[in-house]
C-alpha cells in the first residue's frame, strides 16, 4: 500500500462542513461570519505520550482526544482537524483500528477531518483542531485563562489522577486489584473531551484550562495569567479519584495501603487528566450548576481565588499542606 492508497482508504471520506476536504492542496473551511477560528495543536509521541503497547483504536480516540480537550477549554464549537502522521510502516492492522477510534471521536463531535500530511518515520501523531467561537457586539465569547479575580470560586470538572494511577501500574510501581486498574486505565487510554461543559460556560466562567499536565501546574498558569493567587482544598480534590471508589479493601497485592497523601498527589498532580478547570463568581453558582446539568458533567468547587499571590492547599480540617506536589514539565 502506497502512501496515497493509505490515505484514501483510512483518512478520505466526502467532505461535510469543508468546502474543500482532503485530496488538494488545502481543504477549505468557511467559518461562520463573525465568528473567530480557535486554532490548537497537540503532538503525540510513541514512548513519550503514550506507550507502544496501546490499542491503536483507543490510540485514535486518544490522540483527537486531547485536541479537542483544548476546544473546549476555549468553549469553542470543533469544527474539523489535521492529521499529521509518521508511521513506521503502512501496517493494516494498525491504520484500521487507529483510524476507527479517531474517526468515531470525531463524528461524536461533527468534526471533520480535511487534511494532514503522511510520511514513514517513527511513530508520531500530530493534530490540528480547528473550531469556533461566536463574537457578540465587537466582544468574543472565547473563555481564557486570564480572567480570574479574587472572591471567584475554583471547580474542576469530572474526576482526577486516575490516569496516573493506572500509569504507575503500566510502570510497575504500583499494583491494585483488577477492577480498580481496569477503570482507571480506561480514563487513561479513552479520555473524554469536555466540548458540551466548555459551551455551556461561556459568559459563566471567569478563567478556563483543561487539566494535561496536572491540575496544580495547570492552575498555576491560570493564576500567572490572572495576576492572583488560590487556596485548593487537597483533601476533597483527592476524593475525586474515581478508582479510590473501588478501593474498599486496604490490602493492595503490593502491601499495605494507598495513603492519603498518595491519592491527594495523584488528584493534585497526576495529569492527563483532560477535566476543565476553571473559576466563576460566587454569585454564579447556579449557573454553575445548570451548566454542569445541561452539559451532563459532573462538576466539583474545589477551592478559591485569592488576592495575594501563590497557592495554599488545605486539607480536610482547614489546616495549611506544604504544596510539594509537582507537575508533569517535558524538560524538567
Ligand atoms: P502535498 O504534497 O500537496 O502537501 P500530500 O500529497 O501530502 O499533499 O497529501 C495529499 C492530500 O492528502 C492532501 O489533501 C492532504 O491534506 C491529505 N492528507 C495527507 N495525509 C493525510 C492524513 N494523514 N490524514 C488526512 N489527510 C491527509
Ligand atoms: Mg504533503
């Protein structure tokens, strides 16, 4: 299979929404007039991102996944992306399934593929997402992470740290019982984009990011752009480890316990998270709520932000934890 055999069969189909999709030299896309482009890129390396063991279906939802996390951390409406592939070898038994999770993300989400770019070399997944955010009178609807203000509340969306729970299990750091590993993994390999919680906050949230490196480093980024600083309840945001459900009994085949602190550093800094994160007025919290319903996702008030700068954790009690917990740095 040649390169150009390997594209029609796995990444061609008729183009939708683009005016132009994949087959030219540029797929054209029309943009809703008025409306500003949310433009993001996420790279995905075997080894680095992701391990060469995946299942190349969930490799493909994976990898949009992560792209589309960054939409909706934008609240913006996905539209269509770019595929830029290098892969090894045109392996069948790879592209199908590969192309299969991919695709299936992206019809979830009306978003269309119009182009990429395929050459051999090792394995490495590129993509673009291209989406939409409305203007309304000269003011755009984009949510930032520059917005947050003192008094505002911090929430975080879904659940926390699992994917880290199942990476130290991959490594061998750590062993649990089966169902507990199983859960966990499957929010590791199949993250879930929260496109419909992004939408349904626009002119609700003061600041927004979507949690990949861990929510602490990403919270700081959020506290750096909005010039102030936060107080995070560790205990509750560990409560948000969806695996820690399925921790009843104490005895780990590893011995011993998962400790308190374990699971508060997993919620705090795991990463590869791919929740929102994001900061909204007390008197917003009924919005809050109602964006969480409509959007079906689950949403949590893990904290606040403060005037004077820096981040405070405290746990369950109210009392002061020394804030060790880092995030993921590729060059760290
Ligand atoms: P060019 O050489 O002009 O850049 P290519 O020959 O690389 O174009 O690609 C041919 C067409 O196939 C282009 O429309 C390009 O966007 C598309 N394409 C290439 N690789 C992929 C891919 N992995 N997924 C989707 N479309 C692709
Ligand atoms: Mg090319």
């Amino acid at each position: 299979m040649g390169e150009f055999d390997l594209i029609a069969r796995y990444f061609q189909r008729p183009a939708r929404r683009a005016a132009l999709g994949v087959g030219d030299d540029c797929a054209l896309l029309q943009a809703a007039s008025g409306a500003q482009l949310a433009i993001s890129t996420d790279m995905l390396l075997e080894g680095r991102h992701f391990l060469s063991t995946v299942d190349p279906f969930k490799l493909g939802h994976k990898a949009l996944a992560v792209n589309l996390s960054d939409l909706a951390a934008c609240g913006a409406k996905p539209l269509a992306f770019t595929l830029a592939l290098a892969l090894p070898r045109a392996d069948d038994a790879w592209l199908a399934p590969f192309s299969q999770g991919l695709l299936a993300l992206a019809d979830a989400h009306d978003c269309e593929l119009i182009g990429g770019d395929t050459t051999q070399g090792p394995l490495n997944i590129c993509i673009t997402v291209f989406g939409e955010v409305p203007v309304q009178n000269g003011h755009s609807l984009a949510l930032l992470r520059s917005g947050a203000k003192a008094g505002d509340e911090l929430y975080v969306s879904g659940t926390l740290g699992d994917a880290r729970l199942a990476l130290e299990v991959f490594r061998g750091t750590l062993s649990v019982p089966a169902p507990m590993f199983e859960a966990a993994r499957r929010r590791m390999e199949m993250p879930t984009p929260r496109i419909a919680l992004g939408l349904a906050l626009r002119g609700i949230a003061t600041a927004t990011i979507d949690i990949s490196d861990g929510l602490l480093g990403d919270l700081d980024h959020i506290l750096r752009l909005s010039g102030v600083g936060a107080m995070v309840e560790a205990d509750l945001a560990a409560t948000l480890v969806a695996a820690r459900a399925l921790c009843a009994t104490p005895d780990l085949p590893s011995g011993g316990a998962i400790t308190l602190d374990q699971w508060r550093a997993w919620a705090l800094a795991g990463g590869d998270d791919y929740e929102l994160l994001f900061t909204a007025p007390p008197a917003a919290r009924d919005l809050v709520a109602i964006a969480a319903s409509t959007s079906q996702t689950a949403v949590t008030r893990i904290g606040r932000i403060e005037q004077q700068s820096g981040l405070r954790l405290i746990d369950s009690e109210g009392r002061d934890l020394p804030s060790r917990y880092s995030s993921f740095d590729h060059f760290a």
